[in-house]
C-alpha cells in the first residue's frame, strides 16, 4: 500500500505529550455526577465542575481497546474496521437536498432518509451507511432515533450511528437495533464532546450508557480551529486527541475493553467569514494526522474523506473533495467518511452519492499502488514485441494486468473524444450520475423487513415519541 506521512513519529508523540498535559492540567468539563463518581474513584481530580485526568489513568484506559471494531448489518456481511482495508461510509446529518436536474435544494423530510439509505445500499464502494439525512418533519427530539429506525428498513448493510445526546436515546437506538440482532452486533453509537473540552449536561450520561450496553463507541469531536480550538494544526490535534482520549477513558472504565472506533472532525476557520472549511486542503492535513495519532494508539480511525464547501457539483467540489479524501487514505486511514457531502455537511445529493461511489474506487487504487516485480517490469514482454513479432494488445500480459485492474475502469468519467461526446449531447459526469441514481432508485431492491419488525420499530417510536417529545 502506498503510505504518507505528515509527521513524524517524534511529532506524534510531542502531540501525544501534549494530549496528556491538557488532560492533567487543564481538565475537562463534567459535571454529570455518575461520570464524576468514577473518574474519583478512578484517580482523576474532580471538583467545580472540571474533572483533570492523570497521565498514567489515560495510559492505561487507552491501552485496554481493541484494536479492531467489527460491525454487521441485517445482510449478515460484517465491517471489520481496523483490518487494513479502506472503508468508506457516508456524510451522516445533512439538512438538505440539492436536486441536480433543477439546481434546487430543499429541506430533507423522512422520505429523503429512506431513498438516501435505499441508494447507498445499492452503491458497491459504500461499506456502511450512516443515517444520511436530518428529517425536518420530525420532533427535534426524535431525529436520531428517526433517522435510525428508517434506516433499518432500507438497507442491509452495516449501520454506523446516529450520533446520540442522552442516556433515554441510546436505551431506544438499542430497543431499535435488537429487532435486526444483538446491538453489540449490529449498533455503533457516536458520542461528540462540545469543544472545547467538555462533555457537560446529559453528554457524559449518554456515552457512560453506549459503554453501559457494551456498543462499539466512535466518540467524535468537531473542533474548528481558530474558532473552538487553537488555529495552529498541532494545538487543534492536541485538543482534538484530548476530547477523544478523555471519552476512551471513561468508557473503557464502564466496560474494559470496549470497542472504539477512533473519530476526529478536525476543520478550520474561513478567517474572511468565520464560517467552517471542510473544503481547504488543510482539512486533509489535519485527517492524515488524526489517522498517524489515532494508529498511535492501535486503534482504526475513521476522519473526512469527501468533503466540500461547494454547492453544486462543480470544479470547486470536485478538487476539494479528491484531496481532501486522497491525503488520509495515503495515510492508511480505516474508514473515510463524506459520500454524497456538500456545502460543508448542511446538503447533500443523490447524484452526488453516485459520483462519490466512483471517486472512492479511484481513492482505493491510488493507495494500492503497483507492483515492481520480475512479471510486472516485463522485460520479456518489451523484448518479444521489440523482436516484431506482436504487439503490446496481443500480449497476455496485457489481459492479465488488465483483469487485475493495473489500469482502472471508469462508470461515470467521460473519456470518448470531442466528437464523440458531442454528437452524444455533450453531457457532463453530474449529469450522468443523476441519471443513474434516478435508475437505482427505481431499479434496487431492499430485502424489506419483516411485517412484525416494522411493528416493534413503529411501536418503539411511538413510546420514544411519548416519552422523549411529550407528544
């Protein structure tokens, strides 16, 4: 595999020292009383509301993780995060839909999070699907658990999420998920501290009850460097591996041993808007590091791979999101997050999705890179065809590197000549992407659930309905 590194070993480590320092001397915020109780009885220091965790506490609840996390969906076929393969999930939350045909975005509703689900259960390089879409005609209070039961019916996949605020809402997600299997099987969970360093009000509860139930964690952190941490790379990934370690922590003090799925959502400030860039190449850099720290530890990691401020699928999107995705897959990234993102994770797309699916394959062979082997130089090869007696198509050399995909097939990307493509209506790769997902949209088929899941996942949300939004 071709591999990059953007710092040195001794450079993860000052980060690493650094991590520590925050973490003993600075503290975090914490003010959940049953989470205080065992950071006490665990050594840390609590009082005003702050807990400050000592060096050797980090050390050795970091050291008690797994180092690979394995997710099934209801399809039987698992995720094994953390088995040297590159797996690719996509943007979790997006609040609108961008329609290519009209160039119109809309708000997304619940039919949006089933169709999102139903397409990336029919895209190949999608190796989980996280609930994609923020339903607008949903209580507040249900939208994760919403997202997540809609996803159930809609895919067969491994599911990854939703990301969870209280203790009440991981007790539903786990109601939800035991009608697909074991949720320790088919559930992770995320959990994402405020930056910078706290994990106040009900936060610290509901990680304390993800490890309660024994589900696979992916604490996930969202610094903005120059805005919630400090505009330097390094103090940003220092802060950033303090808010992570600190929920290792006390997860692994609930259950040792419990499996973590090492986040980072690192981005930075636009210092002209003070808005959020997800589609700067520094976010590559910040996610290849957080990949470097994150393996620091043995732990696979999952940070942005596609990822844009665009709001079309244009030229702007299309070199943010390849670099921005390129640069921590050379890093040896686990899992890459982002199909179907735009505008900074507020939309996303269908035709996107589609367009991504492809991109990911080409991500995927640019890390494998190529072998230099007596076969692959070939100097029998070029010996024969100079001698005259074929050519290079002829070869079998040529058929068996081909089969081998030596030189990648494209679906999407136009390579015909001019005229071809001309005389064709001069379509464009968007263009052929809406019109595909259009296809699998009508044409994919979704092994539906059966008639008494869909009760008990309708009876669950009526009780969480009652319970969570008074209604």
């Amino acid at each position: 595999m071709v591999q990059l590194s953007v710092l040195t070993p001794d450079e993860v480590e000052a980060i690493h020292q650094a991590t520590l320092r925050i973490l003993s001397e600075v503290g975090i915020v914490l003010d959940h009383p049953g989470a205080r109780d065992l950071l006490a009885g665990a050594g840390a220091r609590v009082e005003r509301g702050r807990a400050w965790l000592p060096c050797d506490l980090v050390e050795r609840e970091v050291g008690r993780c797994p180092g690979r996390v394995t997710v099934r969906g209801r399809g039987g076929r698992p995720a094994v995060l953390g088995d040297g393969g590159l797996h690719w999930h996509n943007l979790g939350g997006a609040r609108d839909l961008y329609d290519h045909r009209s160039g119109q975005k809309r708000p997304a509703t619940l039919h949006e999070v089933r169709q999102s689900a139903r397409l990336l259960d029919a895209l190949d390089g999608v190796t989980t699907v996280t609930p994609f879409f923020t339903p607008q005609d949903v209580p507040g209070e249900l939208m994760s658990l919403a997202m997540y039961r809609h996803c159930l019916a809609h895919t067969t996949k491994p599911i990854q999420g939703p990301g969870v605020q209280t203790a009440a809402e991981v007790g539903y997600a786990v109601r939800l998920a035991e009608v697909i299997g074991p949720p320790a099987e088919v559930l992770t969970l995320s959990v994402s501290p405020v930056s910078p360093l706290s994990l106040s009000g009900p936060l610290a509860g509901a990680l304390v009850e993800v490890a309660r139930y024994g589900i696979a964690l992916a604490p996930l952190p969202c610094p903005t460097a120059g805005a919630t941490a400090p505009l330097s790379l390094a103090g940003a990934l220092a802060q950033q591996n303090a808010e992570v370690l600190a929920c290792v922590v006390l997860a692994q003090l609930v259950w040792p041993g419990l499996p973590i799925v090492y986040c980072g959502r690192l981005a930075m400030m636009e210092p002209r808007t003070v808005t959020s860039v997800w589609g700067g190449v520094e976010l590559g850099l910040a996610s290849a590091a957080t990949v470097q720290i994150g393996h620091r530890y043995g732990l696979p990691v999952n940070v942005y791979g596609f990822s844009t401020n665009a709001h079309v699928l244009n030229l702007q999107n299309g070199y943010e999101r390849a670099l921005n995705a390129a640069v921590p897959a050379l890093a040896g990234a686990d899992e890459l997050s982002g199909i179907g993102e735009m505008e900074a994770g507020v939309m996303g797309s269908y035709a996107q999705m589609v367009v991504d699916n492809e991109m990911a394959a080409s991500v995927g062979r640019l890390r494998r890179g190529f072998a230099v082997n007596p076969d692959a130089l070939a100097v029998e090869v070029i010996a024969e065809v100079m001698d005259g007696s074929r050519n290079f198509l002829s070869q079998s050399h040529t058929v068996r590197y081909l089969r081998a995909g030596e030189v990648m097939v494209t679906r999407l990307a136009d390579r015909r000549p001019w005229e071809e493509w001309h005389h064709a209506g001069r379509d464009d790769m968007a263009d052929r992407a809406q019109a595909q997902a259009e296809r699998l949209l009508v044409e994919h088929r979704v092994p539906p659930l059966a008639p008494e899941q869909e009760r008990e996942l309708d009876r669950i949300m009526d009780h969480a309905q009652r319970d969570l939004a008074g209604q």
